[in-house]
C-alpha cells in the first residue's frame, strides 16, 4: 500500500485532491508550491526456478499471506531492469543463483493497482535457502504443490500455466487480467 | 521525474535517507512517523494502431521530446489493467477508437526507471484527431515514418519490429533492456 499522501513531499506543505488543468483524475497537488503529486501501478517482479523436474518455492515469512507459498518475487526497484529484478528477488528470497530465461507471465492486478511479472529461470546450482523474508525455500515436483496454500493467485495462475504448458513442451507467454470477482473461479480454464 | 522526497507525505515531517533494517538500498524514512517511503519504477503503456498498412502515430505537444512523433502512451494509472491503459492512452492522446490485441513489446528502461509496454491494435475508425498532448495524428505507411523524428528509442525500436515481423507474418512477443550506451547503436540489430 502507498502511504498516505496529505503533505507535498517537496516542500512539506499540505496538499489539496484536485484535477490538474487538462487532466481527467484527482490528483494531491500541493497548494504552496504547484507539485503534481502522482501515483502510479507498482511492478512486482519475480522467476520460476527449475532444477529437473522439480521448481522452488518458498514460503513466506511476511505478511501478506505469511506462511504460504510463493515464487521468488517482490517489487521491482529505480534503475534495474525486468530480469534484473527478477534476479535479485531470487537471490533475496532464496539465496538462489538462476539464470533468467524469457519472461513468462504478466498479470494485471488492478483492484491493488499491480503487475506481476514473472521470468522463467534455471537454477544453477542446490545451493539455496531462506533469506530473511521467506521460512523455508523448497524444490517440488507438480505433485508435491501445495496449491491449497499459494500465497497469491497471479502465482498459482504462473504455476498452472507451466505445469500445463510442460506437457504440451511449449512453454507461451501469458497475459491475463485478475479481478477480485475472479477469486472463486479456477484461475486457469 | 519523481518529485523531491524531502518531507513525509504522511505526516509533514522531514525524512532522512538510511536503509531500513532488513532492507539493503537507502529509503526516505519519516523521522517522526516512520513511514517509509519507497519509489518504483512506472509503466508507460500505449498501442500501436493499424489500418490496412499503415499505423497511426502523434506528434506530441508536451515535453519531452515535443514536435517528435510517437505511438499512443502514457502512465498506467493506478487501478486499470495493462490494456485498459493503452485504450485510456489511445482515446486521449488520438482521440481514437481501437480493439487492443496483444502485448507486443516489453522494454525496460532503467536509467530513468520505467518499463514501456505497447499493444498491437486494430483501429476501428478513421475518426481520429489530435488529443490535448498531441500536435498532430497521422495514419503513415512504412515508407512514411519519420525515423529521424521519433520521440523516443523505445517507440522506434517498437515500429522496427512491426515491420519487421510484417514482411515474415509473424509477430512475436518482444523484450529488450535499453540503456544509455545503447544510444548510439541499432534498436534493431
């Protein structure tokens, strides 16, 4: 979640929730010194390592959604690219070296005003475990996922499409948009 | 541009830039409330609009890069889906109707820390005309797009592979990372 958002973070006065000549949206415009205040969609960003069979997991140790399951994945910083990022949350989370291959799914979220971005990777070695936000960092096979126990749903619909797509030996780029009205259905037809 | 993080736009108080505990980069923390306030990279979402063999681009009357032409992009907004972005920049900056198709290019642009998405897209009229931030609207065939003239690499890098991918009649899905010392090389190699 964004902070609140009551003072101008230039000048420290109070801002007021207007629209800006030629612009369609409120937006917090500081009443003293003119700064347009935006705020805008936040890129989360993240792999699926294999090894074999198997893809790493881990769960988390931080709210939201603390003690369940996830890919290696978190927000994308200032001045690092799409695989770059994905690199680093990997090494973060899980102390993981992978190679990023091609980017595999992105999924709007918009009722949290997010994109998830994930790549699909190699892991390069067995040499991995938790990093601070994460409780346990596990290798599985398609058997093994606890699918009841997916922290977010844009991961479940990752892990879906890949075990699906590995069957097939055609691993696509995936796009889809997930709403809240979404949540109780299968989030891969 | 972000605008400057000297004060909490939570509480008014001065921030201080230090790492927070369990993170590793410098973040503008609130002394007083302790509001931690990160900034992330932004998405710039668009479309390319095709009409039997030409695309639809605008010459933009905003800075950056004012006079030069480009496709139809701006800022996701929060709380909308990648293609509900690039149908919200088509209709504002083009004043033009399209059926968004799929997501064609995927740069990252770390040295100013955005990720520029552009849609293909099939027009669904000639009625188009210049938006508030747009100069001019041209439907142009290949052999008419300005190359000198294009705002931005991202945009020219885009159109290079349209027409590109049009001569085998097949479109891909295309990622790339551009970088300052990229500049003087080939969007396209």
């Amino acid at each position: 979640m964004n902070p609140a958002l009551n003072y101008c973070s230039t000048c420290g006065a109070p801002v007021s929730q207007r629209v800006p000549p030629g612009d369609t949206l409120t937006r917090a415009i500081c009443d003293t010194c003119g700064t347009i205040h935006y705020q805008n969609p936040k890129l989360v960003v993240g792999s699926l390592p294999e090894w074999e069979d198997k893809v790493l997991l881990c769960r988390r140790a931080i709210e939201p959604r603390c003690g369940f399951w996830t890919l290696p994945a978190g927000f994308m910083e200032n001045h690092e690219t799409l695989p770059e990022a994905a690199m680093r949350e990997t090494v973060e989370e899980a102390c993981a070296q992978v190679e990023i291959g091609e980017m595999y799914t992105l999924i709007s979220v918009p009722h949290i005003s997010q994109v998830h971005a994930i790549f699909r990777a190699r892991l390069l070695s067995l040499e991995f475990s938790p990093g601070i936000e994460t409780l346990e960092v596990a290798l599985l096979a398609e058997h093994q996922i606890p699918w009841g126990e997916i922290a977010f749903r844009t991961i479940a619909m990752t892990l879906r499409h890949f075990f699906a797509d590995r069957k097939t030996g055609r691993f696509g780029f995936h796009t889809a948009d997930l709403r809240p009205e979404d949540r109780n259905r299968p989030s891969h037809p």
